[in-house]
C-alpha cells in the first residue's frame, strides 16, 4: 500500500491483533515489490495484506512468492492490483468492500433526506432573509413523508442504503440488470426500467459500478426524465453520469444534485458546479475517511484470523464476479 497509509488505516488495537495473530511486521510497508525490501518480504511470505497503492501482483511478482496463498485487501476493489495471475495461482482473495460501503451509504441516507427536506436551499434562504417568514408556506411541497427515492444498482452499498431507507415513509424503487422481481421485493423496492426509475424518482441515487456498459448510463436523455425539483445524488463514478448534460441541466435550475464524484476526479477551476446554488459538491469524501479507515484494517484482521483458523473468509472475492463489480 502507500507508505503513508499504513498509519491511518491501523488503529494501535487492530496492528496489535495482527502481530498477535501472525508473523507480521508492523513497521514493513512496501509500495515497490522489485525494491530489495520488497523482494525480500515476498521471498517468504503466506499473506499480503493490502490496500490503496498496492503494485499490481503479476506473475513476475507471484513467481517470487512462492510461499504466497492469500491477499487480503483492507479497502473496495480488488481489481487494480489483482491479476490473471492471482486467479491462475489459485490465491484467496478478499475484500473490505463491504465495511467501505457503510459510510457511502450512510451520507447517501443524509443526501436523501436532506434533499428532499431542502436544508441547503432553506438554509441559504434564511441566510439572506435574516428575518421572520412564513416557512410552511414559503415551502409546501417540501418534505420526505411519501416522497420515492430511486436506486441504481443493488450493490453492496445499493443494499445498504435500500435496508437504512427501509424505516422511512417512502416509496423504494430499483433499477438493477441482475436482480429478479422478487429478490428487489425482498428488498423494499419495486424493480423498474431505468427510464421508469428517473421518470418516477424524486430523488435518483447511483451505486452501480464502473464498467464499459455503465458509461453515462444516466444521459441527457433520461437526465430530461427527472422530474422538475429532483435530485441526483452519485457516490459511485463519475463516468456514470453524462456531467456536461448534467452540468447544462443544472444551470437551468430545474433539478439539485448532490456529486461527490465527478469527470475528472478534481474539476477544473471554472466548473460552474462548484458555484451553482442547487449542487452540492463535495471532494469524493463518502467513503471511508479518518477514523472509518480504520474499520477496513479491522475488517481485514478478521479475514486474517479466519485464515489463521483455517476457516473460509467471510467476504471473499472471486473471479466471476469481477466483471460486473466495482
């Protein structure tokens, strides 16, 4: 992994329990398998614990880790550092995905009921008020009571955030290839068509994966769908969303968004989305940050202690599901 990231993905508590459970040295970080230290550490090791940062495992890097039977990832995709070879060489692979998911879903839930009770907006207005006003009237359609949030995908963090609005006065839908009636039922959510999800949708929220299909899944087209105050929240990908029709969509004022992911990563200096009243934009910060790092090292401690016991691991990844997840 990066080698400045070791100290703030391992809390004191969880580098303790990985010494505990391994042979492990808490001050080898390595970013360069082809440095000496790099080399010398695959020569005899049994298990990578991994995260951003980490080298692609190739099979010049597998053929000098003889011993190597495992790699767990303390952080979401696998797929910048795990290759062909891993899967040929038969390695266990798993992921702290699912405890990164948590946090995405959690600021999703807040962006949903924020959006719908427009605390921004209200909050601006009352800024530049400084005064007494009639709120109630000022605002009646406001409000989250019976309002439908649409969800695009039925990932981990799609799921998550489907189970957390579960509690709520809405009405759920879900637009997902892979999943049956039934099983989005099971859910909380009516399956619908993806123009069906933004026709419908007060809120439209994306959590599918990056892939070559997903490229501006949500395009000017169905953009022109969203009904007149919607709001699009995406804490997925950028790519997903077509931003310039987007962007041109929200000059006009007609919808909100909530983007915490955008093409490119930091957008220029001139973007008229860092400006615009009814965006709020935010430096892709819904994943796990500052002390919720932590709970991914911790994750991936668990995996190392069901290695250790000889178990299978709790959130494996496999090979299969590569090509339709992030």
């Amino acid at each position: 992994m990066h080698r400045d990231l070791a100290a703030r993905l391992i809390s004191t508590d969880t580098m303790a329990r990985m010494v505990e459970l391994a042979d492990f040295d808490p001050e080898l970080v390595i970013d360069d398998f082809s440095s000496p230290e790099g080399a010398a550490a695959l020569a005899s090791a049994e298990v990578i614990i991994s995260s951003w940062g980490c080298p692609p495992l190739t099979d010049a890097v597998l053929a000098a880790a003889p011993e190597l039977r495992a790699v767990l990832h303390a952080a979401g995709s696998v797929k910048h550092h795990i290759t062909d070879a891993c899967w040929d060489r038969g390695l266990g692979i798993t992921s702290a995905a699912y405890a990164n998911a948590l946090p995405v879903a959690e600021f999703t839930v807040a962006a949903v009921l924020f959006s719908n009770k427009p605390v921004l907006r209200l909050a601006a207005d009352y800024r530049a008020r400084r005064a007494p006003h009639d709120w109630q009237a000022g605002y009646p359609e406001v409000g989250n009571y019976r309002r439908t949030v649409g969800i695009v995908g039925a990932s981990r963090i799609g799921r998550r955030v489907l189970e957390l609005l579960a509690p709520y006065d809405f009405e759920l839908l879900l637009h997902d290839p892979y999943v049956t009636v039934d099983q989005a039922a099971a859910m909380g959510a009516d399956l619908v068509s993806m123009d069906e999800l933004c026709t419908r949708s007060d809120v439209l929220s994306v959590h599918a994966p990056e892939l070559p299909e997903t490229r501006h899944l949500v395009d000017a087209r169905r953009i022109a769908l969203l009904p007149d105050g919607a709001t699009l929240i995406n804490t997925s990908r950028g790519s997903l969303i077509d931003q310039d029709a987007l962007t041109a969509e929200l000059v006009t004022g007609r919808i909100h968004a909530v983007l915490d992911v955008t093409v490119p990563e930091t957008l220029p200096a001139d973007s008229p989305l860092y400006d615009l009243p009814n965006v709020l934009l935010t430096p892709h910060i819904a994943g796990s940050l500052g002390g919720e790092l932590h709970r991914m090292a911790a994750a991936a401690a668990d995996e190392l202690a069901r290695y250790v016991e000889g178990l299978p691991f709790a959130h494996p990844v496999t090979r299969e599901e590569i090509a339709r997840t992030a």
